[in-house]
C-alpha cells in the first residue's frame, strides 16, 4: 500500500510495531495552519530587521492551549544555532518565560536561565543586566521572544510600569526585535506604558470551529497520524465536530483528541479513526477533568 493519505515518516511508521506507532504519535510535532504560517513569516521578518533605535515590537494573542509556545518554539527551529567567523557562535532568536510577577531583577534572571548562564537569581539587577548585554553581544541574537507576558500583571501598577520601563530600555540597548505572547490580557499589560505600546502590531491566534482553517488543520493533523487507511477527519462533519467540541476549541486540546483516538485505535486493532473512537476518547477526558 502507498498510504497516500499520510505524510513523511508516518507513512514508514504504519508498518511498525503497535507500541512503536504510539510512541511516534505522542511525540511533540509541529502542525502547521496558514495563520501560523503567516506569523512565522512576520517572525523571520523581525529576525532580519537591521538595528535601528527604535526596533519593531509584535504581540501573540491566544487563549490558552492554543499553540503559543509551540509557534515560538517553532520559530527557534527556523533559525538554529550556527556558528560565526572564529569561534563565536550564533543563536538568531531566544525565548523566555516572564516571570510570575514582574519584577525587573527576575526579568534578567529568567532570560539568563533561557540563556544557560549561571547566576545568583538575588544578584543586584544591574548586574544581572550586565551579564545579559555581554551574552546578547556575544551571540549575536536579533529576536528576543516573552511567553506568557500576561504574568506581569501579577503586580501593583507601579511594579508593572518599571517592569515594561525595563523592558523597554534593555530592547533599547541591545537593539533586538522584541515579541510578547499570551492571553488577551497582554493589551491591558502593555496599556501601562503609552509611549511603548506604540510599537507593538497584534498578531491573534484563530478560534476553531467548523470553518475551512479548522479543516485544513484536521487534515495537516491526519497526515502525521500512521493509520493504514484515511480517517476522513476533515471531510466527515459529524467526526470533526467530535473532535474540534472535545478539544474545548483550542489547537492544543484537538490535536491531544486526535492523538488519543489513533491510539485508541491501534490499540483497538482499528486502522482508522471513527466516531465512536472520538466519543469515548473526549468522555475519558472529561471524567479525568472531573475527578481531578
């Protein structure tokens, strides 16, 4: 058989053992939508922006579950580490968390910790800041990228305005492109600083629901799924809408029903999904949310 239907790897992957399929199944993979395609794209932009004084600045809106970090994980492999003239070497982009509140001496904590250099996290922070402007230097690093920027809030407002006036100046200093990405909250955390906000495009995530993007996205997930025969999970309605309901809407949720229900089926002795599958999958979910 051809097994037309799959993509890459899976379709070698069919022919392995049952415990083999499901371990390629749940391993991390990128799936890709024509939103996350037109993002990346802006990504590899702000990547190549020449160093000016006031460098551009994007925010990722998503609920949560919905393929943030993976789209800014995702942009990292775009642009691997390699190495320079001599013996420098080069990382294009880095991604960090922001800390749980915000906190300017934390803030250079977490991008040390991102960048894998050791440090007293209760150091003075114009020291920490010190050992982030010399790794920056040394690197070469053009796009620095804050996951979960809605955790600023967490703060009084006058913590927040010297957490964003920070911000502001080490992107100032280093001349980096600069993404947040969170939660619709991030406008309102933004908000705290007028004259910085203005640097900012909004760049949103999509809602998922019976539409052609979700389609298309049912489909992109079907072809990494090593099944001998199509399940059909863009085509056949009643089993997209299984899948898409008891994925919550939300990228992360969807591919995680999607993923179960081909185990289900291997371990079923089935070679497609259907919607029973579907069905009993997204109701062991459920009562696992409710006993937790």
């Amino acid at each position: 058989m051809s097994f037309d239907h799959l993509l890459g790897v899976a379709k070698d992957a069919v022919l392995w053992t049952p415990e083999d399929r499901i371990d390629f199944i749940n391993e991390d993979r990128w799936i890709g939508y024509s939103a996350a395609a037109t993002i990346l794209t802006e990504f590899d932009d702000l990547v190549e922006h020449p160093r000016n004084l006031r460098m551009p600045c994007r925010y990722v809106v998503g609920d949560p579950d919905n393929g943030k970090t993976m789209l800014l994980h995702q942009c990292i492999k775009r642009h691997p580490f390699r190495e320079k003239e001599g013996d420098e070497s080069h990382v294009a982009v880095l991604v960090f968390e922001t800390p749980p509140v915000p906190d300017e001496g934390r803030l250079y904590s977490q991008i040390l910790k991102a960048l894998r250099v050791a440090h007293r996290e209760d150091a003075p922070p114009e020291k920490l800041l010190a050992k982030v402007i010399e790794r920056f230097s040394e690197l070469g690093i053009r796009l620095l990228m804050a996951d979960e920027f809605h955790n600023m809030l967490n703060g009084s407002a006058s913590h927040q305005r010297q957490f964003l006036a920070s911000l502001k100046s080490l992107i100032n200093t280093l001349r980096v492109s600069f993404v947040a990405a969170g939660t619709e909250d991030i406008t309102r955390a933004l908000a705290t600083d007028s004259q910085f906000i203005t640097r900012f495009e909004k760049l949103a995530l999509p809602t998922w629901g019976i539409n052609k993007e979700t389609r298309s996205l049912l489909s992109s997930i079907e072809k990494t799924l090593p099944l001998a025969e199509p399940s059909g999970l863009a085509d056949d309605r009643d089993l997209a809408l299984g899948i898409i309901l008891g994925g919550k809407g939300k990228i992360g949720g969807i591919v995680k029903v999607a993923k179960k229900a081909a185990i289900a089926a291997i371990r079923g002795g089935k070679e497609k999904i259907a919607k029973d599958i579907v069905d009993k999958v997204v109701a062991e979910l459920r009562e696992r949310e409710f006993a937790a």
